[in-house]
C-alpha cells in the first residue's frame, strides 16, 4: 500500500511536468496546426539558462527561472516569426521538417555551450518531508503546486481576458478570427510566446529531480505528442488531463511492469490508440 | 518528371566518375567515405520514395535501417548463416515488418503519420536497446562477417566493397528510375497531389500506398544489412531519431521528389561534413539551420531549384523566339494586306 | 435511368446535410443540382463519388446497389468527377498530369514497371494514347507539353475535365466547373459540357450560375437545408413556389 501511494505521488509529479509540456505544444498545434518538433528543444533550454544563471551568478531559484521563462519565450516568438510565418502556406510536410531543422540547431548549439555532460541542478527545496505519512522532497511537491498554479493562471487568462479569448477564437476557426478583426499574426505570436514559457516553466521545475543535459527534450516531447493525441490536438483539458494519464500509468508500469520498458508504454499507448482511431482519440468527423 | 537524370548524360557520367574514383585516388579513408555515402544514399532512396513522392514522411525508417543491420548481424553472428542468404532475409523481414506497420500507420495522415512513425522508430531502437539478450543492448554486436565469396570474386578488400556497394547503389536508382517512370510511380505521385483526387479517378490509395511503404522499408533495410557488413559492428544507435534526421538532411538539401536528389545531397553534404571534421559533434549547427532555409527557399533542394532554374531559361528562350515568330507574322499579313489594298 | 438514390441521408453529429432525398439522373442528359450556399449539394455529390457514406439510404448504379462501394470501385464502374478547386502536379506538364487518370483500366503493377515487361510498354502507351485523345477532346493539344503551373485558371478546369474523361467514365460529376472564370469562358466550358453528352457521357453538375443552368440543364433538382424541394425541367423549376420561396428567402408574395 506504501508503495502505491508513493508511486501515485511519483505519478502525479511526472503527469505535472508532461501536462506543462504538452499544453504548450497542444496550444501551438491547435492554433497554427504545427507539430512543433522543437518544442523539446525550449524545454531543454530552458532548463539550461535557468542552471547557468544559478551557477555563473548565483541568481535565486525563482528569478532565474522567471528570466528563463522570457528567453525562451521571446525564442518561440522568434521562431514563429523567422520560419513557422513564412510557411504558413506551405504543404504540411514542410513545417515538420523545418521544426526539426530548428530542433538539430539547438541541441547543437547547447552542446556548443553547455558540453554533452549530464549535469545537477541544486535546488534550494531538497529537503526531505513528511506528507500524509510518506516521504517526499519538497521539491517533488513544488512540482506539483507550481504545476496547479500554472494552468489555474492559464486558464484564467484564456476564459477571462479579451486577449486570451482571441486565442480560443483562432483555435477553433482561423478564417473566421480573421475576418472579425483578430490579428492572427499577434495571436500566433503570443501562443508561442506562452508555449516556450510553459516548457521552461516544466523544464526550471523539474530539472531538480532530473538530469540536465542537451538531448534531455527527445523523450518529453515525444511523449507530449502522444498526450495532445490522447487528449485531441488542440485541445487544452485533454492535454492536462493526458499528461496526468501518461504519468500515472509509466508510474505504475515502471514498479508493477518493468522500469526499462516504462518509456515505451506512452509509445505502445499511442501506437494502439492511432491503430484504433486514425484521427486521434477526440476527432470530430468534419463536413 | 523533370529530374537531372532524365539526361543519360548524368547518368552515365555518375556511373563512370563512381567507377573510375579509386583508379584516380588511391586513399582508403577516401574509398571508406564513400562507400559509406553509397550505403546512405540507397537508405534515402527509399525515404524519397515515400516522402518526396507519395507525400508520407516516415520518421520510422531509422528503426528499419536497424532492423535490416540487426537481422544481418543476428543471422551470420549468432546463427551462423551464410551471408548472402541473410542479405536477403534482412531486407524481407524488414519489408515484412514494414508491411504490418505500414498496414496500421497508413490509415494516418500528414501530422498524424509522422507522429506515429516517429512513436515506431522510437519502439525499434528501444527494444533494440533493450533486448540484452538478442541484441548485446548497448554493448552491441560485433564480428559481423564482411559479404562471403561469390565464384572468384571475394569482398575482403575495401575496393571490392567499394564495387559491391555501388553495385547496389546502382541497381536501387535503376530500380527507382524505372518505378518513378512508369504508371505506378505516376499512381504514387497522384497520391501525394491529392488522395481524394486519386480516388476517384480510381486508385486504391492504401493498396498503393502501403506498396510504397513496403518497397521503402526494402531499401531502408537493404541500407541497413550492408552498414552492418561494411563496418562490421552495430549498436543500437544506428536506429536513433539522429539517423533519421541525418537521411532527412541527405534527402532535402538533394532535393525531395527528385531521383538525382539523394545522390547529390548525400554526397555532399558528406563529404562537407568530412572535411568538416572538426565540427563532428556541431555539425548540426550549421545543417539544423540549412535544413530550415532550405525548405522555406528551396523545398526541392538544389536538383529542384536547379530544375526550376532550366525550366525558366527554356520558357525566356521559348517566348523570345514566339515574340520573333508573332513580329515575322504580323509583318507578313501587314505585306499581304498592302498587297491587297495595293 | 443510370444513377438512383433512394432516401439518402447524412448527417454530421447532430446536423443533417442531407436528408432522405430521392433522386435519379437520367442517361444522356444534363443533370444539374441547385441550391442557396449549405443546402448540402457538396455533400450530395461526395455521397454519390463514395467520398463520404451515407448514414442511410441506397445509391443505385445501373441498377447495382454502390453504397457501401469505395470511391476507388465506383470510379472503376464508370463514374467520374471533378473538385472544386483542381489539385495538378504544377511542376509537370499538362499531358503527364493526365496520362494517370486512364491507370484505373490497366493491370501493369511493380514488376512490369521494374521488369519493362511487355505489357508495361504496352499499357504506358494506351495512356499516353487516351491523354492525348481527352485533351484533344478538350481542346488543349496545344498546352499539352506545357507545365502545368504556368496555364490559365480556365486551362486548369478543362485538364480537371480530361482527368475525369481519361477514366474512361459514363457519367461524370462536376463540382462548379465554372466558379472562379468569366463568363465567355463559362459558356466555353457549357460548350464542352454538350459535347460530353454528345458522346454519350452524362452529366451530372452542381452550380450556382442560374442562367447557365436555365439554358445548360436538361433536368434540375433543388437542394434547401438538405431537402428536396423541387425536380423538373428548367422551366418548371423557374415557376415552382417553393423554389422562389427559398431563393428569395421567405414569402415571395411579400
């Protein structure tokens, strides 16, 4: 029974950290309709500039990573501007193959800088605590509040400010937007701008339980991208909710199945799901 | 279907410059390159085929290219099978594990496909990694046979690889060559314009497609066998999403949808990387951004762009020559009006 | 009587687009179907091509019942049709744009194109034969060698036609063939449509040019909110109430 809880509170950490990730990418998707390969590549530096700045400048936990949160951030809206904008036309083929030109780019460039070394990052939380009688860092529980606390203010921001409901207006038809007056460029922007900020939230929150090292966005994204299509691309519950899910189940899967075959349950889940329904679990039958 | 080969020029002045090479240089690192460039560039043949002229870009192809590399190891390795029967058995099974997935990945689309394949590759190199037992997991295989003698001829030596790779190499562009102009490849390529429209001027859009996606894995596993047996040793790495990238790059700075394209970016881009050298680990830096303005300036790379570029002089020459004709004309009737009037 | 729906219905979620509509298209005839913007001709037409299946109701080919057919099939028994807005491979030429669309009566796969087989040179040859002769048919022999990219948007409306004809069809649908071109090339393309008929092909189109379809048509349907409301010749559509109802939009009287 301790085990369980124990392995639910793992679960429920990682689900935290994939639900962050996949939001963002679920938010760009469904705007723009980009599979953003690179958004592993935000995450991964996101978490490098928040460790660089505790390190070289002994900047505090927070600050470093709320400085974290713009750089990658300002390097989404850079992104769309320079190659995702000038696409928007393209066959879809073509968006694919420049993310993952921009995702080569920048792990080459952290490795430049930061060396292929796994590194620590110290956190300023690493005490042990008691919780409801089982064992936990505190950061493991900062992952979790701060996860909470993130798509509580995400959400308000989509349903409660003028500028955030011109995101959900673009999602759902991006002609239409247009045509009543929505700057779909300004939208597009700002999603990336709110994507790269989400994984370098994810990214800063749980390097301190992971390892911080050039390739570490491979896995996450890929598994983010079994999330939006568990959850419906597009879709911002479904991609908190599947992140939940994900983590729950490699959680469980690592103590009760095998921890070297917990990676490949999200991939095996998406493999069946895909097999099942070609369109995603959520696909509506268009006209 | 304009591509550079169409020229039998090209063609034959490839062929020659391929076969003559290790008369000219006599440096085995040199012969080594290329051979390794052969062995890439039939892997990207394969990819082309399914992204450049059906329209499906495979992330999964990295996983096939092990899969081909790790039957051929398995085989002559631990089963001790003669090489040339494993050469054929790697690249059925391959194809035969392409067919199931293709089966399942095909009844996705665009976004979806290339999720799903990438999700397959990922699986490919896990189990890969995974499997101690089968495979050596991280240790890898090693001891991998280079290709037994056939009659006369043995494959010990570097050179005679050299040959033995480009024959293969020569007998995939032949193969493609002729697919790509033919019926069947023009089935493909209405696939990739418009799969409604190739519905309903009759296609079966997933027999065809799922074709494809079979001959591809061949090619991909093909490439693979030969890795195994050219470098004789193979980790799991090879069926990493790096590879994937790698043939991506190959493929697109060639020019996707094109036949000369594989060729021409994967050497290339080789041989840049090659000398290079010091840049291995950072190559990235320079081909992630090439690889992003290519296909935002040039989607079919340079035997594309360079297609185009002919296509353009040929119409300026064709339309300054009309504008001579319509002037000769006009004149004409102009004569043929005063002669009347007159 | 060469193609019968009987109550033919689709809906999408909760939305019916169309609902139970009877409908026959008569052999050698223009058949034309009409309606104000979303009364459901498009999805009509996609049951009929097999792109979409209907959630009840029956298509009848010659008498066969298709329904359940894939496109694929239906396009092998004679039926053909064109898009609203036409995807060409823009980097070939017109003539290589249309040798595909007679592929669906050949048998030569993989190992005749490998191989060069007999067969394969033969086949290559009888579409190359049956390209030539639609965009003759057409009247686009002079493009033939030209990319497809650089001909007018008109050009690209009859290759679409050639496509259609290349499948060697008996009767073919044409989603507005004449959206988006001006009115002397309209009636160009009103021209080709008759002398599709002449060759004994039927034709079976959706429009919203009213004049054209006054002049063009042999036998109209109307389409509003998914229904049926009316079927006859042009002249009894021109005087039928419910049809002036729906266009002018409520009580005509008024």
């Amino acid at each position: 029974m301790d085990i369980l809880t124990q392995q639910l509170f793992n679960g429920l950490t990682i689900g935290s950290v994939y639900s962050l990730v996949a939001l963002g990418l679920t938010l760009v998707y469904g705007i723009l309709h980009i599979p953003n390969f690179a958004h592993g590549a935000l995450y991964m530096l996101g978490a490098y500039i928040t460790l660089t700045l505790m390190l070289l400048w002994g900047v505090h936990y927070w600050i470093a990573m709320a400085v974290s949160v713009l750089v990658v951030g300002l390097l989404g809206v850079i992104m769309d501007r320079l190659v995702f904008h000038p696409l928007r036309n393209a066959p879809p083929i073509h968006d694919k193959i420049a993310a993952i030109g921009i995702l080569l780019f920048l792990e080459a460039f952290a490795q430049l800088i930061w060396g292929a070394d796994y590194r620590t990052m110290e956190t300023p939380y690493g005490q042990v605590i008691d919780l409801f009688g089982m064992t936990a860092t505190m950061q493991r529980v900062l992952i979790n509040i701060g996860a909470i606390v993130v798509m509580i203010l995400l959400f308000l921001f989509l349903k409660k400010t003028y500028i955030g409901s011109t995101i959900i207006a673009m999602a759902q038809n991006r002609e239409g937007a247009h045509l009543v007056g929505i700057n779909t460029n300004k939208v597009a922007m700002l999603t990336f701008m709110i994507s790269g900020g989400l994984a370098a939230i994810a990214a800063s929150l749980s390097a301190p339980i992971n390892l911080v090292f050039p390739g570490m966005g491979h896995l996450v994204i890929l598994k983010a991208f079994v999330i939006i299509i568990l959850g419906g691309m597009g879709s911002v519950p479904g991609a908190i909710l599947g992140g939940y899910i994900l983590g729950f189940t490699e959680s469980l899967g690592a103590t009760y199945l095998s921890n070297d075959y917990k990676d490949i349950i999200a991939f095996l889940m998406l493999v069946v799901i895909l097999s099942i329904k070609p369109k995603g679990l959520f696909s509506r039958e268009g006209f | 279907m304009g591509s550079l080969l169409k020229k039998r020029g090209w063609i034959i002045g490839f062929i020659l410059a391929a076969i003559l090479f290790p008369f000219v240089s006599q440096n085995e690192y040199f012969l080594h390159i290329l051979t390794l460039a052969f062995i890439w560039m039939i892997a990207v043949y394969g990819l082309n085929l399914l992204a450049g002229y059906t329209g499906y870009l495979s992330l999964a192809h990295a996983g096939f290219f092990a899969i081909g590399a790790y039957t051929l190891g398995l085989l002559t390795v631990k089963a001790g099978l003669n090489y040339w029967i494993a050469l054929v058995l790697a690249c059925f099974l391959t194809s035969a594990i392409g067919a199931v997935v293709g089966l399942v990945a095909l009844r996705t689309r665009e976004h979806f496909f290339a999720i799903y394949t990438l999700c397959v590759g990922y699986i490919i190199y896990l189990v890969i990694d995974k499997w101690d037992s089968l495979t050596g997991g991280v240790r890898g295989l090693i001891g991998i046979p280079a290709p037994t003698s056939v009659g006369p001829i043995s494959f010990q030596t570097p050179l005679s690889q050299y040959y033995l790779i480009l024959f293969f190499l020569l007998f995939t562009v032949l193969v493609m060559y002729r697919i790509i102009h033919s019926l069947t490849g023009r089935t493909f390529i209405a696939i990739r314009n418009s799969e409604d429209l190739a519905q309903t001027i009759g296609i079966s859009t997933m027999k065809n497609k799922l074709l494809v996606f079979v001959i591809s894995t061949f090619f991909a596993g093909l490439a693979g066998a030969l890795y195994a047996s050219f470098i004789r040793f193979i980790g799991p790495d090879i069926g990493y999403i790096t590879i994937i990238f790698d043939l991506l790059t190959y493929l697109l700075v060639g020019g996707i949808g094109t036949l000369a394209g594989p060729i021409v970016g994967t050497f290339l881009i080789v041989t840049v990387s090659q000398s290079l050298q010091f840049l291995q680990d950072y190559r990235m830096l320079i081909f992630g951004p090439l690889l992003t303005l290519l296909i935002i300036f040039y989607p079919r790379g340079i035997v594309g762009a360079y297609h185009d570029w002919r296509m353009k002089s040929l119409a300026k020459k064709k339309q300054q020559l009309n504008r001579k004709q319509t002037y000769v004309h006009t004149q004409s009737t102009e004569t043929e009006k005063k002669i009347k009037e007159g | 009587m060469l193609i019968e729906t009987k109550k033919l219905t689709k809906t999408f979620g909760g939305l019916v687009a169309v609902n139970e509509v009877d409908f026959t298209i008569e052999k050698g005839k223009i058949n034309a179907i009409i309606g104000p913007n979303g009364a459901g001709k498009s999805t009509f037409f996609n049951l009929l091509s097999g792109s979409y299946s209907p959630t009840s109701g029956r298509i009848f080919y010659k008498g066969k019942d298709i329904t359940k057919l894939p496109p694929n099939k239906i396009a092998r028994l004679g039926v053909a049709r064109t898009f609203q807005t036409t995807n060409l491979f823009e980097q070939s030429t017109v003539l290589d744009n249309v040798i595909v669309g007679h592929r669906l009566r050949t048998e030569s796969n993989l190992l005749d194109a490998v191989l060069r087989t007999k067969r394969f040179k033969r086949e290559e040859e009888k579409c190359r034969d049956k390209a030539m002769e639609v965009l003759d048919f057409v009247g686009l022999t002079h493009v033939r060698d030209q990319l497809a990219v650089s001909i007018t948007q008109e050009e690209k409306k009859r290759v679409a036609f050639a496509l259609a004809l290349a499948t060697d069809p008996e009767i073919v649908f044409l989603d507005e063939p004449t959206a988006g071109i001006n009115p002397g090339e309209t009636e160009g393309l009103a021209d080709l449509m008759e002398k599709m008929v002449e060759q004994q092909i039927t034709v079976c189109l959706i429009e919203h040019k009213m004049k054209m379809i006054m002049a063009l048509a042999d036998k109209i349907m109307v389409l509003n909110y998914g229904e049926k409301i009316a079927e006859g010749t042009a002249e009894e559509i021109m005087n039928n109430q419910a049809v002036i109802e729906a266009y002018l939009g409520g009580d005509a009287s008024a």
